[in-house]
C-alpha cells in the first residue's frame, strides 16, 4: 500500500466498507478513483471525501446534501460556503433526531407500561389458574 493511492481492497480494510459501496458512490460521482484498466486506485482526496461521506450518512444527510457539500469545498471562499452550509444543514438534522429520540422515548416507556401490565395480568391469571385446581 502506497500513501499515495489505495486499492479498492485497501479502501474496503480501511473504511470497512464494500467494494459495491464504493463503485456506487463512484457512480454518484461522489469518488474519482484514478483508472487503470479494471483497476481503481483511490487518492488521498478520495479517502477525505469517503470520511466525510461516511460521516454524513451516519448523521442522517442524503447523498444529494452530502454532494452539495463536497461541491462546496473548491468554492474560493476558504471553506466559509461549505461550513455555513454544513452548519445549516447540521442543525437541521440534529432537530430531526431530537425528535425522533423523543419520539422512540415516549414508545418505549409506554411499551415498558404494557409490558408491565401484561405481566402482572399473566401473574393474575396464573395464581387463579393455580388456586382453581
């Protein structure tokens, strides 16, 4: 492995991700890997893009957000379209899942209260059961 370029195999070890993950981020034209015949050597650049891809997927942005900001990142503005855009897009996402953990905290503590109840209603009817016979 060179610090240079990196197979696909290397990308796969180093990113755990799947030879499909990255042909179809490549197909996105979201990866550039250099060409060589059937073989597909990734960049630094390359590996800085899959890092903040990875990321954003994890943080819940679609492919077209997560392209918008790459594309932002050659602005000449030194980053400043990019952050603020990344910034925006963040707090966005992070109102989403509070809501969301909200949402799924509210389910389970309700859930806990029916599963709490059907146990003491099995206790109910197995001590009835058991007293009957």
């Amino acid at each position: 492995m060179t610090t240079e370029t990196m197979s696909i195999r290397e990308m796969c070890d180093a990113f755990d991700v799947t030879p499909r993950t990255l042909r179809f981020y490549e197909a996105k034209e979201l990866l550039f890997p250099i060409r060589e015949g059937q073989k597909r050597l990734f960049t630094r650049r390359d590996r800085a893009r899959l890092k903040l891809i990875l990321r954003g997927k994890r943080f819940g942005f679609s492919l077209e957000e997560i392209r918008q900001l790459l594309d932002l990142y050659h602005m000449e503005d030194g980053q400043l379209a990019q952050l603020s855009k990344s910034y925006e897009l963040a707090q966005t996402h992070l109102a989403e899942m509070e809501a969301q953990k909200a949402e799924l905290e509210t389910a389970i503590a309700e859930l806990k209260g029916q599963m709490e109840w059907g146990a003491a209603k099995l206790a109910e009817l197995a001590k009835n059961k058991n007293a009957a016979a």
